[in-house]
C-alpha cells in the first residue's frame, strides 16, 4: 500500500562536481500535503487512515494521546515506519 521513498537524480553543479538531489516524490513527497481522515487516527498503537492522493494511507496523530476523527481535514507532518504522522489543519 505505501510506495516506495522519494527517488534521487544526479545533476552536475557549475563547478562539474556532480551532485544528488532527492526528488519530492513518493511518500517523502507528501510531507505538507493535505489529506482526510476516513478511518480515526491515534497514536502509534492505533493508526487509523487518511485519503490522499487518490489512495488510503496508515495514519498516526502528531499528538499522543489524541484521537483524530473521520472527516478531518489534516496535514502531513512526517513519515515514520511507513505511517503518515498527521495533525488537524487549523480551520478556525
């Protein structure tokens, strides 16, 4: 379910040394993304799930100890152990 991380690509700076780039794709790519929750998501014990670039990911909270509810709008903050570490978007 989860793709693999981002992909590296090598360019050559102006100097000739060639270098390595990560491109912002796969889950790498979705940290700052915007997803919602379709299934609550806890802690690390509990991951629930958000929808997100056409597909369900595992999601855990940012926030131990909180529960996020289906229907949140939420962001993506990190990966960890190919979980989605989310937090509530401030909608106020």
């Amino acid at each position: 379910m989860v793709q693999g991380a981002g992909d590296c690509k090598r360019e050559h700076s102006e100097s000739g040394f060639e270098t390595e780039s990560a491109m912002l794709n796969g889950v790498s790519g979705m940290i700052g993304e915007t997803a919602v929750v379709t299934k609550a998501v806890s802690d690390g014990h509990q991951p629930g799930s958000v929808f997100s670039r056409g597909e369900d990911w595992y999601a855990v909270s940012l926030f131990p100890g909180t529960t996020i509810e289906p229907g949140t709008k939420v962001v993506v903050a990190d990966v960890e152990r190919g979980l989605l570490v989310v937090y509530p978007t401030d909608t106020a």
